[in-house]
C-alpha cells in the first residue's frame, strides 16, 4: 500500500521560501502512471491544486501561483519536493502531497497533510 | 480557467435517506470528474473517477454520474460515516485540476 508523508517547517516568515519534501512508500516514485503533486487547503476552505512533476522531472504548475512555486523530484530517495517562493500570509494552509493517476485525472493517495503558518 | 460550482453548499440529512450532490463545470470536460470525501483534519479520500468508476474498496452506495459540464453523486442510504465533506475535482490538460467548493453533509 503506498503511502505519502510530508515533512518540513511549519513556521515560514513572510517573504521567506516555503519548503516541504514528500517521502513515498510502499511504491517506487518511478515510472508513467503516476505524477505526484501538491495541492494546499487554507483553514475551513477548500482545496488548490499547486503543480505537478512526473518521474521525468517535468512540471506543470496553477498560473495562479504566478511562477512562485517549484517541484522537484529525487527517485532515488523516493522523494518529490515543493519551494514555495516569496510567500505571504495568504500562504498559511495545510499542504498535501497526492499520487496523481495518469488515466484518470485524479488523486487517489495523500499524504496526511502538513499545516504550515506564515508569520513573522 | 475552468470553474467548478457544487450545489448545495451544505445538505442536511438522515441517516438511511438518499442524498444528490451537484457539479457544474463552466466548460466541457467530457468525464474528467473525480468525487472525494473529506473529514476534519484528514487527507480527502477518492470516491468515484472517470465521473461514474468507482474506486477500489469504496462502498457501492456512492455513485456518480454525468458528462460534459454536470455531474452527480449520489449517496443511497446514508451511514453515520458518510457524514462530511464532498468535493468534486476536474481535470483539463491545459488548465490543470480545479475542486468545487464543497459540500458540506449534516446530520439532520
């Protein structure tokens, strides 16, 4: 059963880069099935997705983020990884990172979730 | 962008009734619709994909259905556990994936 687990600060002061690395297991992060993404919900709202990189490390990201946010992925440690740049306190939201299904356009494992506040 | 609007924003219910939650997209996404529950502090969980499949290990009481620009789910005899939050999710490979808003399933 794979499984996803988020881990990094979760205090960012405004201006600074956001960072956080989802470490999968039970299943290799290699491979064209699957993408990995990160997707973010503010308190009591609902859910954006950020972007996307495939095992190839080519990324598609929300123009809404405005070139801010960055993703990366490591295969040989089964990691991917977001930088969120320039952030602010509209930032503060809980970060997940999903196994996107390449097929079917959808998310179908997530990792817990990682809440991370902006403030100075 | 492609937006998606969910109606209702909240539904009250009771347990044993069967409930419909509402999906419009703004455009055309064929069956690009995915279904997730979502419950306070944890990760959404997917339901139904390809607007009407069924992901594995979920209960057939869940269904969707619809293409185009609306969609269904349909919950028949709610349970104690089905109580929480829907989303709807579309995917276009030139916009990217965008959620409807929520809906949220009380108990009435």
């Amino acid at each position: 059963q794979v499984q996803l687990q988020e881990s990094g600060p979760g205090l960012v002061k405004p201006s600074q880069t956001l960072s956080l690395t989802c470490t999968v297991s039970g299943g290799s992060i290699s491979g064209s099935t699957y993408y990995w993404s990160w997707l973010r919900q503010p308190a009591g709202k609902g859910l954006e997705w950020i972007g996307r990189v495939f095992t190839s490390g080519s990324t598609v990201y929300n123009p809404s983020l405005k070139s801010r946010a960055a993703i990366s992925i490591d295969t040989s440690n089964n990691q991917f990884s977001l930088n969120l740049s320039s952030v602010t306190a509209a930032d503060t939201a809980t970060y997940f990172c999903a196994r996107g299904w390449a097929v079917a356009g959808c998310f179908d494992h997530w990792g817990q979730g990682a809440l991370v506040i902006v403030s100075s | 962008d492609i937006q998606m609007t969910q109606s209702p924003s909240t539904l009250s219910a009771s347990v044993g009734d069967r409930v419909t939650i509402t999906c419009r997209a703004s455009q055309s996404i064929s069956t690009w619709l995915a279904w997730y529950q979502q419950k306070p502090g944890k990760a959404p969980k997917l339901l139904i994909y390809k607007a009407s499949t069924l992901e594995i290990g979920v209960s057939s009481r869940f269904s969707g259905s619809g293409s185009g620009t609306e969609f269904t789910l349909t919950i028949s005899s709610l349970q104690p556990d089905d109580f929480a939050t829907y989303y709807c999710q579309q995917y276009n490979s030139y916009s990217g994936y965008t959620f409807g808003q929520g809906t949220k399933l009380e108990i009435k």
